[in-house]
C-alpha cells in the first residue's frame, strides 16, 4: 500500500457532474413547489360583507296612532285634526288599501268617541282619502284603564334589519383581520329608516306612459329643423359672458 507523503497533493475530486445534478434537484423542487396548492383557504370564500350579515328585509307593519277622547268631548280639538292629516298623508304614500277607524266599545267615553267619530271620517276625506277605503269598526276596551282613544290603523310594508348591538365573538380576537359582527349594522338601519316605499326592493317600478303631447312637439321641432331642447328658465344661468 503506497503513502502520501505530505508534500503530495491532495486527490482533486470533479465536481462538475455533482453540482450539475444539484441544480436539476433544486429545478426539479421549484416546479413542484409552482404546482402545490399554497392556501388551504381562497381568499374571499367565506363572505364577510356587512350587508350579508345585516340584510335589508321587507315586512309586514302597522301604522297606529291614537287619538285621545275624553267624555265631555263631542268634537276633535284642532291638534288632533292635524295629526289625523300628518297620519292620512303617511298612508296616501304608503300604497295601504285602507285605513281602519277603531272606536272603542264598553267604555265611560264610548258615546264621545262615537260623536267625535264623524269628524275624524271627515278629516280623512278632506286629506283626499275615499269613504271606501275608511271602514269604521268597534274594538273591546275590557280591563283599559283611563279613556279609551280613537285608533286609526293601516297595515304597510317596512324595510328593516335585526336588532344590532349583538357581539358573538371576542373583538380582540382579529388574527384573520376582519370587521367584527356588528359592524354595518347602524349604517343598514339607517338606510333602511330612508327608503319611501319598500316595494322599491321587491321589484322595479313599471315605466310611465309617455307624454304625447312633448313628443309630438318633439317631433315637429326636429322636421322644421329647429333645436328640440327645452327652453331654459329666465332664472337660469347660461355663464355666456
């Protein structure tokens, strides 16, 4: 067996096919790495929209007011007469069918309700509302304490939310960086408070007949040759200076 001495160099190794089959190695992982699937959840799989968790729905309410009625009363003080106008008014624009006059039966003041009575109808049919949509019925005031009033009722729809203020989850738990539960809710039930008439949300509104009569206008100005826009308002600026 032969020796090295020390002066003999050291036997150099060819590392040319090692490092070769290195780099096919690491080319090999990164491809695999470019196919794994990284997230175990999509971002945007599970919904976290206010307005999903807050929705704006359409019920079913009713609109009450009461009129108060004491037994030496025969006629409807001028106060009363404009909070039945307020109240006729709401129910014009709600689209109710119609509005029930409620008069109360078996108490001290039933005979001043009754006279006072013709003057709540009479305010409804000033305020526009025809006598068939008014229907005048009696209801049990058994075990009311105090003057039973006049009630006036009509059944609408109302857009609404679920009560807010609930809190499921822990706020200081926000290691998935999303709004808490409650959150949008306040800003839902206002929107909700805006809406005229929530039939608005079950359906678009069927389109206006048109107007003949512009049109026709329209029509005449655009054959002789003449502008077809409407003519601006004196009051209106044109900056033509």
């Amino acid at each position: 067996m032969s020796r090295l001495s020390p002066q003999s160099p050291a036997p150099r190794l060819d590392r040319g096919p090692v490092k070769g089959a290195a780099l096919a190695l690491v080319a090999a992982l990164s491809l695999l790495g470019g196919c794994a699937d990284r997230h175990s959840i999509e971002v945007g799989a599970i919904p976290d929209d206010y307005r999903t968790r807050h929705p704006i729905t359409v019920g079913e309410a009713e609109e009450v007011l009461e009129i108060p009625i004491v037994s030496s009363e025969v006629r409807l003080p001028p106060a009363s007469r404009d909070r039945i106008t307020t109240f006729a008014d709401r129910f014009q624009r709600s689209g109710s069918a119609a509005i029930r006059v409620l008069l109360p039966s078996g108490s001290d003041n039933a005979a001043a309700a009754e006279l006072a009575s013709r003057d709540v109808v009479a305010a409804l049919r000033k305020a526009g509302i025809r006598s068939d949509r008014i229907l005048v019925q009696p209801y049990r005031t058994a075990g009311f304490d105090g003057p039973a009033p006049i009630r006036l009722s009509f059944a609408t729809l109302t857009a609404k939310t679920e009560a807010c203020g609930r809190w499921p989850a822990d706020l200081g738990d926000t290691h998935e960086n999303k709004n808490y539960f409650n959150f949008g809710c306040a800003s839902q039930q206002n929107l909700a408070a805006q809406i005229a008439d929530p039939r608005d949300l079950l359906g678009p509104r069927g389109i206006d007949p048109i107007d003949a009569e512009r049109r026709t206008t329209m029509l005449g100005d655009y054959r002789q040759g003449n502008t077809t826009a409407s003519q601006a308002p004196i009051t209106e600026s044109t900056y033509d200076w």
